[in-house]
C-alpha cells in the first residue's frame, strides 16, 4: 500500500485529499466523492481529537484493486469512532445538535469500517468495492 | 469552493461550486452571517456542488435554523450524490428541496 505520513492538522485535509485522489482518480466521480467524504470526515477527526492540544502524526494508506481500501493509523489516545452511538436522523431543525454526523455518514458510505488497536495505534480501515 | 451570491431585494440565492467540506464551511458559514440579516427567502442552488461533509451539512443545518425564524429556505439542483446525503442524514425531512433551479 502506498502511505503518506503527515501531521494531523485540519488545513492538512487538502494534502490528504490529493493523495487519495492520486489513486482513486480513474474511478467514477459519484465514487470518488464519497471516498472524498470519508476520508474528510476521518482526517477531520484525528486532527482534532487524536492527540489534543497539539498535531502529531497519522500515517494514511490507500490501495485499489477491486475495493479501495484506505486506511488510518495513529499513536493518539485510543478511540473507536464506530463504538459511538448513532446520531438520532428524526429531530426537527430546532432540535437537532450539531456533529455527530461524520462517522455515520462515514459507515453509510463504506462498505466497511473496521477498527483496531494495536502496538500503542488506532487503526481505522475504510473499504468500499468499486465493481 | 467558490460562492456566489444574488441579492433581489430580501430574495437570496446563494450559488456553491466544488466541495463544502471541512476546509472550506467556514467561509460559507462567514458569508451567511453577514448576508442573512433581513432575508426572507434563501435558495442554495447546488448546481456546481460537488459534494459536502458533515461540516457543510452543519452550515446548512444552522441557515436553516435562522430561516425558520425569519423566513423560508430552499434547496434546488441536488445532484444524486448529495441526494443520497440528504437521506442519508435525515436532512430531506429538514429542508426543503426543490426539483429545478426556481423559488
């Protein structure tokens, strides 16, 4: 798998998108756009609560073959995005609370989102078929 | 992303082009503050959206908040994609589509 190393600060998200884009760009646009917002909402994530006050690293792998896998490591506080509970989708305006959102939308998206953790890392690995 | 705003009178349509995401929500977000003071009508025309991430759909979420309060809002030009979004979210029974670029 191809990897980029890359501090987790949110500006990042555009430096993460290209690579991503760089193997995903043969694929249909509706596809990409999606893997697009996973991976934001991901990246998103890790720069703000990985490691706290301050950025370290993540480390993002991508392979395509007849799914594209993207996968995403860091040594930040352990956390499990999909242990979370899904947010409640029948709220009026009014009452709805902001976020929540992306790691739903993340696991509607994908085919599958696996979590692990593993020597001191978290390690989320995003899959989705592209037949 | 670039924004493009149609004043006509307290009538506004605001035109969004590439991708509403983490990067970019808060200059939409920005622009709606200073713009939506006396409007009683907002369209989003998302004819050149490419897509938006949970930051653009809180963006929405919260113009939505205000027009309720002070007018009405539409949404129009919904690619499949965000289509799927909006369903996916629960934002259809929150706002409201419309099938072309009209009021």
């Amino acid at each position: 798998m191809d990897e980029l190393i890359i501090e987790t600060k949110p500006k990042n998200l555009s430096r993460v998108l290209a690579f991503v884009e760089s193997h995903t760009g043969a694929l249909p646009k509706k596809s990409q756009y999606r893997i697009n917002i996973a991976v934001d909402e991901i990246f998103t994530n890790i720069s703000n609560y990985a490691y706290q006050n301050e950025p370290g690293i993540a480390v993002i792998r991508v392979a395509v073959n007849d799914a594209v896998t993207i996968e995403f490591e860091d040594s930040g506080v352990p956390y499990n995005p999909i242990a979370q509970t899904e947010p409640n989708l029948t709220q009026s305006a009014e009452e709805r609370a902001p976020g929540g959102l992306g790691v739903f939308m993340t696991q509607k998206l994908m085919d599958t989102v696996e979590y692990r953790r593993e020597g001191g890392k978290n390690i989320l690995t995003l899959k989705k078929g592209v037949s | 992303m670039v924004i493009n705003k149609q004043l006509n009178g307290t009538e506004l349509t605001v035109s969004i082009a590439g991708r509403l995401d983490t990067i970019t929500s808060p200059q939409l977000e920005k622009e709606l503050e200073s713009s939506l003071p006396g409007v009683t009508k907002l369209h989003f025309d998302f004819k050149e959206l490419e897509y938006l991430s949970s930051a653009g759909l809180r963006v929405m979420l919260r113009a939505q908040k205000q027009m309720n309060t002070q007018g009405n809002m539409t949404v129009g030009n919904v690619s499949d994609v965000i289509a799927e979004l909006f369903d996916m979210t629960g934002f259809t029974d929150i706002m409201t589509i419309v099938s072309n670029a009209g009021k």
